[in-house]
C-alpha cells in the first residue's frame, strides 16, 4: 500500500514538472523557484487573512474575530507606529 502512494505521488510530481516545464532546468534553479513560489504563496495567504476577511467580515457582516483577540498575550499593534 505505501508503494502505491508513493508512485501515485511520483506520478503526480512528474506530470507537474512536465507541465511546468520545471524539468529542463537544474535542479537549484527547481529548488530557487519553488521558495520564491511558496513565500509568495505565503505573502498571499497573509494579506488574504489580514486584509480581505477583516474587509469581508465587515461588509457582509460576519463574526470575524481577529486572531489578537483570541490570544491575549498579543498585544495590539505591537511594534507598530502610525503617525
């Protein structure tokens, strides 16, 4: 059963970088792009959270609650200067 999980991921892997053409390049140019592509994952997956569900939460009405409100050893805008 492990051995059919792993070829299914093997197969799955391949298919990705035969789509992506990933499989010409070397393989620290494969390891270079897929950071840049999983921190720009991250910057996105932020600002989604930060940003668009506080927006949505509050046009629309829903019960959003900020993750600093749930944990109380956050303080609120720490670190942060608006001037």
């Amino acid at each position: 059963m492990l051995n059919n999980i792993i070829n299914f991921a093997n197969y799955w892997w391949f298919r990705y970088l035969m789509v992506t053409e990933l499989y010409v390049v070397e393989k620290w140019e494969r390891v270079t792009i897929h950071v840049i592509f999983m921190v720009l994952f991250c910057v996105f997956w932020y600002f989604n959270y930060s940003v668009l569900l506080s927006v949505t939460g509050n046009i629309f009405g829903f019960g959003y609650t900020p993750i600093a409100d749930i944990l109380p050893a956050v303080s609120h805008g720490a670190g942060v200067k608006v001037t």
